[in-house]
C-alpha cells in the first residue's frame, strides 16, 4: 500500500472550474480513483440526508471540502502517489524516497 493523490476536475453550476484532491492509502492509482469516488459518494449521502459529512478514515481518505452544487468530472481524474513537497505529516502514510 501506499499514499496516493487524486486530482479531480470539477465545475460548478455558476461556470466556476477547480480541482478536488482527495489523498489516502491504496494499492495502485485505479484503486485510489475507485476509493476516492466511493469516499465523495458517501459525503454526498450524508449531506443530502442532513447528517455530518464523515471524517477522515483510518487509511486517511475523507471529504471535509465537499461542496454541493459542483459536479465532479470522474472521467478526467488522475491519480499518482502524493509527493509530500512541503514536510507535512499525514496519518499513516507511507514515506516514499524521491
């Protein structure tokens, strides 16, 4: 396993464009897709029966920056293992040699 990111493009109805990230531990990058999309899925759930969106999991996926009304161009996602540019620590990540 290892620590991944998955940038995804997204857009909202007012024409806005951005990119989600979402990062956690997985086995390969279509992996990291499949969970991060099960992991928005389950945020969108939440928010829509007006519960709390779920924190991050113990393998280190979560959705706290969901927002509604921007659609989420699965398509387009990419997913690489997550380059820790600035030194952060991240709960139960794997350190990776560059």
């Amino acid at each position: 396993m290892a620590y991944y990111e998955v940038n995804v493009p997204m857009r909202s109805v007012a024409g806005n464009r951005g990119v989600h990230v979402f990062t956690g531990m997985a086995t390969d990058p279509g992996s990291a897709i499949r969970i991060a999309q099960q992991t928005y899925r389950a945020a969108q759930v939440a928010q829509q029966a007006g519960r709390a969106i779920p924190g991050k999991s113990p393998d280190g996926w979560g959705a706290r920056g969901y927002r509604p009304g921007w659609q989420l161009d699965w398509r387009s996602a990419t997913a690489a293992l997550w380059r820790d540019l600035h030194g952060w620590p991240h709960r139960g990540a794997i350190r990776i040699a560059y």
